[in-house]
C-alpha cells in the first residue's frame, strides 16, 4: 500500500515522447488505481524541494514540484524509502503555494 510522502520507482512516459523509463518519484496521494507523483531528478539545478542522502536518497536530488502526473498502481515498481515529517511539510507548503491561483 502506497502512503502520501513515499518514494518509489516507477515507470513513467516522457510528455514528449511514447518512451517510458524508469524514474524515481514521491507518492502525493492513491486513489482507485492511480497514483499522483511528483517527479525526483538528480539534476540539482533544477527548482523544486532537496532531497539528501541524509533524507534517505541514494543521491543528492530534487523533487520537482512542476512535474506532477498520474501513473497507474502496476507501473510502480518498488518503494525506497519515506519522507521524514518535516520533508512531507515542505512538500505540502511548496504545492498549496503553487496552487495558490486556484483559491482567488
């Protein structure tokens, strides 16, 4: 089962292209088979949330909170580990605040 603030590998398709590959991810919410994520690149010029080695990554990496989409269950293919409480807040902070124009 499938916990918002996990990690996973998951297989994902590029927006450009039918190419999928296998990417690592956090799980932002599960619902009747569908998983929401939001993207990890290791790339840490990148905008988006630190995620360190201290906070269980293999590396250094940034979880991109401008690269969320839906996966189904079956493309996950296995949990790595979990955000700490403090990590999930900033992720939830980062989100409501990028979804802010919404709420106006």
């Amino acid at each position: 089962m499938l916990n918002p603030g996990d990690v996973i590998l998951a297989q994902v398709q590029f927006t450009d292209t039918f190419e999928t590959k296998t990417r690592p991810a956090v799980v932002l919410f599960a619902e009747l088979g569908n998983v929401v994520i939001a993207g990890i690149t290791s790339n840490t010029k990148m905008e988006g949330i630190a995620l360190t080695k201290k906070d269980g990554a293999i590396k250094n990496s940034v979880i991109k909170t401008n690269y969320i989409f839906t996966v189904a269950e079956f493309a996950i293919r296995k949990k790595l580990f979990t955000l700490n409480k403090e990590k999930k807040s900033e992720l939830y902070k980062k989100l409501v605040a990028n979804l802010s124009g919404l709420g106006s």
